[in-house]
C-alpha cells in the first residue's frame, strides 16, 4: 500500500452519507495517521423514486460501492449497516463496524405519539415502522416516503404529513435532532437489525486494507449486530419484511429481543433469549427458530386486503 496516497472512501452523496463516512474518515486518520478522501458514488436507491422493497430492497444502496470496491476505483466504502444484505458478497469482507451510535427509532413532528390526532399522517417508507406504528395506533394513516431526511422533514413543515419516523442516529448525524419530539424505546418499536450502526467493507484479498480498517472496529458492536443480522438471514427477510431486533450486552451476557409484525399491526411475535456473547450468531439462529416454531413466516405473509 501506497502509505502516501490518502485512502479513496467510497460514499453515497446524500448528506446523511457524507457525514457519516466523514466521521469514519476523521476516526481512521486519528488511529491509523492515514489521509482519507471521500468519492461521492450515486446508487439506484438514490436516484429511483420507487419504494425499496419495489426496487430491490436495502441492496440498491449498496451494490453501486460494491463494484466501485471491486474495480478498484475506492479503497473501502462505508454503509449504514442496516442497507447490506445478510448474503456475504463474493471479493468483499466486512472489515470493521464502529462503535455503534444510538439504534432507536424518533417521530419527528409537533407531538408525542398519543398526544397526535385522531387518523393523523404519518410518514415512513420502512414496512417495519408501518407495522410496528399500527400496532401502536391503528387509526393513523401512514404514508409510504422516499428521499432523504431533509426532504421527509419538509414534508411535516409544510403541513403534507403530521410526522414522519426517521432513525435517531441518521437525525444526529446531520445535526437535526431539534425535529425529534419523541424517541422510541425498543420495548414500543424494535430497531431494525444493525440500525444505528455503520459498516466498513473492502476487498476480501486485501489484508493489509483489513488489518487497518480494524483500527476503527468496536467488538460490542460487531457482536450485537452479528445476533440481530443472523435473525433477519434466517427468517430470509429483507427490508420489505416487518422484522425488528436488537441486542445489546449487560454484564456480560448479550440480551437479543426480535419480533415479527403483521403489516396491518394486528399480530406481532416478539421473543427474547440470552447467553455468552461468544454465541452472537447461535443465538441470533436459537431465537430465529423459536420465531418460525410461533408463525413467523406466516405473520410476515399477512398484508392488508386494502391500502391504507
């Protein structure tokens, strides 16, 4: 490796993107004394209006950095982890995830959840928030969103939804959090598997890259999201699947909560197992299984007979 050529970070253009691949950059030349430049890379999840799940799913961000990484035009790319497929891509590894930032989901609006009106319009473009969002209140009506944060926050000023539901982590990044009028804890709205966390991925024939992408990797987190993403590779969802899980290590133990939720919000199976964080993907696969034993595949099946 070239130790005086700055390393090319492959990015997505949206300003969510760049701030947080600029955090990854600043983070890596602290710990490593590497330059880093960012190369703004437009994906099809950019530039389609259509829903993800009617696009591709989360891999339309994706795949775009992946043949940059493959071509050798970028050194390693940055994703928001909840974007990658659980399929393990051929020539590239995941070669660190940093410390992971705050994984709740925040309704940003003029109110709290409860104190909004009666079929109040609510936006989000995640079948999860959908399903997990009826749960909560089955007299909203939810609007399907695209485009980023700044453009579904303009939604709610200029008075075309009452709320929109955006991640905390993305909102603080781009210094937005004064939008947020209520943050949701998991025990109301799970997260999705590896929400609020980034990964870092290069080629896989490139060990020296890897050993120095793993200055800026964070065990806990690599854990945490190894149990949740295990859950979401099992269940064979993607981000068209209402599927939300989060773990997180106490005293020693990784805690793993998931849940399946009908698309209407009328059913849910949520479950939650513990054990020796050494065990991450085993108990991401243990509590998968339970899931399917209650009627997982079943539940996520379920849609409405009509839009709502």
């Amino acid at each position: 490796m070239n130790e005086r050529a700055p390393l090319r970070l492959g990015t997505r253009r949206s300003l969510m993107a760049m701030s947080q691949s600029g955090l990854v950059a600043d983070a890596l030349s602290q710990r490593t004394g590497h330059a880093v430049e960012l190369v703004g890379v437009t994906t099809e999840g950019d530039v389609s209006r259509a829903l993800l799940a009617q696009i591709g799913g989360t891999g339309v961000f994706v795949n775009a950095l992946r043949d940059r990484l493959l071509s050798g035009e970028v050194d390693f790319a940055v994703h928001s982890l909840k974007d990658l497929p659980t399929t393990p891509p051929e020539g590239i590894a995941l070669a660190a995830t940093p410390r992971r930032d705050d994984p709740r989901d925040a309704l940003c609006g003029p109110a709290k959840l409860a104190d909004l009106p009666r079929g109040a319009r609510i936006g989000t473009g995640s079948p999860r928030r959908v399903a997990q969002l009826r749960a909560l209140r089955p007299d909203l009506e939810i609007v399907p969103i695209r485009g980023n944060a700044d453009t579904r926050l303009r939604k709610v000023s200029s008075g075309e939804l009452d709320a929109v539901v955006l991640a905390y982590a993305g909102l603080r990044r781009i210094g937005r959090l004064d939008e947020v009028a209520e943050v949701f804890e998991p025990d109301q709205m799970l997260p999705a598997p590896g929400q609020g966390a980034l990964a870092l991925e290069c080629r896989a024939d490139r060990a020296d890259l890897r050993e120095l992408l793993a200055a800026v990797d964070d065990p806990a987190t690599r854990t945490a999201v190894t149990a949740e993403r295990t859950v979401l590779a099992v269940l064979e969802a993607g981000c068209s699947a209402p599927v939300g899980a989060y773990a997180a290590e106490v005293e020693q133990k990784l805690h793993l909560t998931a849940s399946v939720v009908a698309h209407d919000g009328s059913r849910q199976i949520r479950l939650s197992a513990s054990g020796s964080p050494e065990r991450a993907e085993e108990l991401g696969r243990e509590l998968a299984a339970r899931l399917l034993d209650r009627g997982a595949d079943q539940v996520m099946g379920e849609r409405d007979i009509e839009p709502r």
